[in-house]
C-alpha cells in the first residue's frame, strides 16, 4: 500500500509520521497539532484529498501548512 511505503521511507529518513485513515481524520489530526507538511491522497474516504485541501486552506491558522497531494491512481 502506498500509504506504508512513504510512511517506511519518511521514518528512515527521520521524520515523525502520523497516518490517517480518512479525510475527516486528517483534519482532526491537524486540529491537534499542525505538522510541518502534510501529504493527501487525492481519493480518500469520507472526505477527498481536494476536500481536505480546500478546508485547510481555508483555515488561517494552517493554511501556510505545505500539502503535497498524490494518489496511487
């Protein structure tokens, strides 16, 4: 799953990485502590990767938050 390969090649590089099952997660999590990037599926459930996109740029207190968005489509 493409999921776990970046999660395996970001850890080895060092980085803390926090996975989410869902869009709606996803923002939950960035509620609770903003990361410093942020990487979104295009094709989620619940809410879509453009959906998450569009709420947290929406937000001031994220929205300079780097997203890079990628799907395995």
């Amino acid at each position: 799953m493409l999921v776990e390969i970046l999660k395996f090649r970001l850890e080895g590089a060092g980085h803390s990485v926090s996975v989410a099952k869902d869009g709606e997660e996803a923002l939950a999590m960035v509620q609770s502590g903003a990361p410093q990037l942020i990487v979104l599926d295009s094709m989620m459930p619940i809410l879509s990767g453009p959906e998450v996109l569009a709420q947290l740029k929406s937000d001031e207190a994220v929205r300079d938050i780097p997203v890079v968005m990628l799907t395995a489509r």
